[in-house]
C-alpha cells in the first residue's frame, strides 16, 4: 500500500486510483466513442509515469498502471 494512502478510507483511496482513468475516458472521447489511439496513448502514459514522475509520486502511478488499462 502507498504510504501516503495509510490514513484514507478505502472510498478516498478507490477515488484516487479511479481519477486517472475517468480523466483519460473524457479526454480521449467524443461522439460518444472512446479514441483508440488516445485510449493507446493513455495507456501508455500510465506506464510511462511509473518511472517519470516526481519519485514521490512513483508509488501513486505504480499502484495506478497495475489495473490502468483493464478498468479504462
């Protein structure tokens, strides 16, 4: 578990795994249909932030691109 999610309740930290994907389904439809090189480009990007990112982040993104691409 991320430290920094010890004192959230499972609610907060569902929400804080969840926002990512939410965000990347908005930014990459339209006309009601999910692009599928934006969803591929997302993708990505998630995996990518694992080992780009602040290094107090890489936790977050690490715990975030585990289940990334199945719940986009």
């Amino acid at each position: 578990m991320i430290k920094q999610f010890e004192k959230l309740s499972n609610e907060e930290r569902d929400l804080l795994l969840e926002a990512p994907v939410l965000i990347s389904v908005l930014a990459s439809s339209s006309f009601n249909k999910i692009n599928k090189l934006q969803k591929a480009d997302a993708i990505k990007l998630s995996h990518v932030k694992t080992f780009t990112a602040t290094p107090l982040l890489i936790p977050y993104y690490t715990e975030l691109s585990r289940n990334f691409e199945k719940k986009i």
